[in-house]
C-alpha cells in the first residue's frame, strides 16, 4: 500500500524532508539537492521548512528551526524514531484518517451526522474524502487478493490490510487504541502461557495490533467467514482460546467464533510464532502447496548453481516445503505488507548473492503458474524477495557452486580469526568460506602484508584489519569473483 496517500501533499513533503535528511551523513544539505528530489521551487521549499521547523519544535525533536542559508540546508540528522512520531503526528490530525477510522472501525458508535458536528466537517467534504479513502483501500485490497484459483473472503482481505495499515503507524510508538489496552494485555498473556509462546517486544506489538484490530472489526458488526478456508481440530489448546473469546471478547456472540479463532491461529503461523497449529487447510490450498513443493525441488535439483551431491535428500524436502510455505502466508495471510522501500532491496542483494537472485527469479516464475496469479509487478517483487530470504538463511556455502574462499594471513596484527570470519560472513553476506592456507581454491587473499610470489588472484591488503573503513573494497571484490563464477556456471552447463 501507498501510505501516503493519507497525507496531503504538502504533509508528504514534509515527510519526504525528513527521509532525505535521515539518509544524508552531513550536517548540512545543498539547496539543490532538495530542490531537484523533491520537485520543488525555492519559495515552497522555505515555506515547508518554516512550517517543519514549527511541526518538529512541537512534538519536541527540535529546539530551534532549521537553518537556511544561500545554497545550504542544516541537516539535524535526525534517526527513523523522529520520522516515525512525526508520521504519526501527522495521521492523527488528519480528517482523512479519522473518516477512515470511523467508516472501518467506529461506525457503530455514532451517526455520521454526529461525526460531521464533532468534526466541523460539510458533508460534501465527507463524502469526498471517504472515496479517496475506499479507493486506497480497495487497491489494497486487489493487490492483497492475488490468485485467480482461490477468492479469499473479503472481510478476511479487509482485515489483514487494517492491521498493516495499524502497525505501519502505529508499531513501536504507541497504542492505537488505548481503551483496549487492558484487554488485549490480559489476551497476551493467556496466550504466551496456554499456547506457550515465547514473543519478543516487536512480536508482541503486532500481536496486540492484531488482537485489537480483531476486537474492533468484530465490535463493529463485520462478519468473517474461513469455513471454506479452514476447519479447527479438536483440541485443548482449541476449546481453552474459544472459551476465552467467549467470556472476554464483547460482541463474540453476533460472530463466528470458529473462523475468529482460526483467524487467530492463521496469524501466529504467519509469523512464525507457532511451528504447527490446530487446523486444517482446504485441500485446494493443501493440494497447490504440495504442487508447488515439488516443482520448488525440482528447480533446486535442476539448477547447475548448486551441488546437488552437497544437498541431502532431507534438506532438499525441507527447502522445498520451506519455499512452498511462504508462498502460501504471502499469497493467502500475507500480514507482513509494506511499501517496496521498507522491503528487502533485491538490487542490492544481487551483487552480493547473484546464483541465489537467479534461483529467485526462477521460483517466482514457477509460482506465478502454480497459483494462478494475477498479473501483478508488487506480488512478483515480493515472492522474489521472500524466496531471496529463505535462499540466503537456508543454503550453506558449501553448497554454492559458486562460493568464495578467502584465504585469511595476517602477520603483523594479531586477530581473533574465528571472531574476524564471522565478522565478514555477516557484513558482506554468504556463500564465503574461509582458510588460513593458499591453494588452488582460494579466491582472493585477504592480508596485512603484500605477498609478490602470489599471481591469479586478488590480493587485499589491510594493515588494520579490524578497521572496517575498507571493507566495500572487499565486497566489491567477492561481488566480481561470485559473478565470475556464476556466468561460469551457467556457460558450462
């Protein structure tokens, strides 16, 4: 989803200043630099600063306005926390957001004539703000519902796109809905102990805005319906969450509580908070998960940029299911929806990781078959992007044709060698091995002293080796051997 588009323009600039001056190092920004991002003239530019300066000073990120000079701008290098109060700041005085919090949540609770009065709005202004407002939502909404095969129930849709919606702003920073507080603080903890969940503070943020969503859509009389998704086993841990709903969760009794519950328990396998759950899945879906396990495998066993001997039978079954299974939370539940930037950067990646980018692709285009999915640039870059993250964790090095050994020799530093290669591992990315001898299998030479007699190879040399102010010479390096190898590969096939 756009969320911009619960902004005026003026307040989308105004955030998009503060994004530019979060990405720049310096304390001070060219006039021009803005001007040309941005699109805009030297007297809106001032004019926004003004108003900046003024937005900042009042939710205490600044003291005194922002400088400006003939060709200069004062970079306050601020951190993404300020970006995400100031964001937030921002919503909650828009009448937008309080049209769409009251059409998709409230609406129960007052007449629309009442929220005109309340909120000094003509009813023509309403009415036009709403539209924009169902139209965003309902490109969420397509954009969510991407498979021709299986039509997901629309509330079911509406719901996963409310709390996307809830925790992009709200995450981290405060609760949306402060009367449920209590509620959903006493739903935490009967869950972490009946299902015994161990849950770190950002799993915990999403829960509760998830809970709470729940609570509201349910209190506002909107229906959800997952029996053609779903089916609840008959279990403990089943009867105690549906027992709780039953006594805690005011207006449970008008819904149903058996795809409420399923619901819940879609949600906690999405985010992996849960390893199995007590539910079944339509054989349609279960049908098209075991389809696109096998074609997964397929495609890993086929590739020439893995070793297949170097691959077990076990872990092959267990990649490919792997694959499959997130495939299916992105494509049905998928509650991790964000804008493209807040994702993981494919192009970025592809340098550091080009077989697994390649796989990638591969997988994508085989998914888009087995699902049946729409015609869609976002879905495609975010299947990409999620088969590049089970890649990129699952597949060791040593499976990688194209793996980069570093031969590892320094003499004149003394450096703790398994501390240092876990170092570099995570700083430039896998498929890296390491050793402390010259072969013939070394890729590049990694020292603090230049050795003459070595030819073939890259030699690196750094005479501080704990220094990381070099290390982008050394992942330039291991991007052009890993390239190398892959084209290699490819041409030997």
């Amino acid at each position: 989803m756009d969320y911009s588009g619960f902004f005026e323009a003026d307040v989308q600039l105004k955030l998009r200043m503060v994004q530019l001056m979060i990405q720049v190092e310096y304390p001070r920004i060219r006039i021009t630099q803005v001007t040309d991002k941005l699109g805009l003239s030297r007297y809106k530019l001032n004019k926004l600063l003004t108003e900046l300066s003024a937005d900042l000073i009042s939710i205490g990120k600044l003291e005194r306005p922002i400088e400006v000079s003939a060709k200069e701008i004062e970079n306050p290098q601020f951190d993404i926390s300020t970006f995400q109060i100031l964001q937030l700041w921002y919503l909650k005085q828009s009448l937008k957001y309080q049209i769409f919090e009251y059409e998709y949540l409230n609406s129960h609770q007052s007449t629309r004539k009442h929220f005109w009065k309340t909120h000094y709005s003509s009813q023509a202004r309403y009415y036009v703000l709403r539209t924009e407002i169902d139209e965003l939502l309902a490109e969420d909404v397509r954009t969510l519902n991407r498979s021709n095969s299986i039509q997901l129930q629309p509330e079911l849709v509406m719901r996963i796109s409310l709390t996307n919606i809830y925790y992009h702003f709200f995450g981290g920073v405060e609760e949306p809905f402060p009367e449920l507080n209590q509620v959903t603080s006493r739903f935490l903890s009967f869950l972490m102990m009946t299902l015994g969940l161990s849950l770190t503070p950002s799993e915990q943020l999403k829960l509760r805005i998830f809970f709470q969503i729940q609570i509201k859509r349910i209190q506002d009389r909107r229906k959800l319906n997952l029996r053609q998704l779903i089916k609840l086993e008959n279990s403990d841990e089943i009867q105690l969450v549906k027992n709780y709903y039953a006594k805690h969760v005011s207006s449970i009794e008008e819904a149903d509580l058996d795809s409420e519950v399923g619901y819940l328990f879609l949600f906690l396998r999405s985010q992996d908070l849960m390893t199995s759950m007590p539910i079944k899945i339509t054989p349609v879906i279960l049908q098209q998960f075991d389809r696109a396990s096998s074609a997964f495998k397929s495609i890993l066993v086929k590739t020439p940029l893995l070793r297949e001997s170097e691959l077990s039978a076990h872990e092959l079954e267990r990649l490919g299911n792997k694959l499959s299974e997130v495939s299916h939370w992105l494509l049905f539940v998928d509650f991790d929806s964000a804008q493209s930037s807040d994702h993981l950067d494919v192009s970025k990646l592809t340098a550091n990781f080009p077989g697994q980018v390649q796989l990638a692709e591969q997988l994508t285009t085989k998914a888009i078959d087995i699902f049946n999915l729409k015609p869609n640039s976002v879905i495609q870059d975010e299947l990409k992007r999620s088969y590049l993250q089970v890649l990129i964790d699952e597949v060791h090095a040593s499976v990688l044709q194209y793996s980069v050994t570093i031969c590892i020799d320094f003499v004149q530093s003394k450096v703790p060698l398994t501390y240092f290669s876990n170092l570099i591992a995570f700083y430039l990315g896998g498929g890296i091995k390491f050793t402390s001898q010259l072969s013939q299998n070394v890729d590049v030479y990694l020292s603090d002293t230049f050795v003459a007699s070595i030819h073939g190879i890259p030699q690196i040399i750094w005479p501080e080796p704990l220094e990381v102010s070099n290390w982008e010479k050394l992942r330039e390096v291991i991007a052009m051997v890993k390239r190398q190898k892959v084209q290699h590969v490819e041409a030997t096939a």
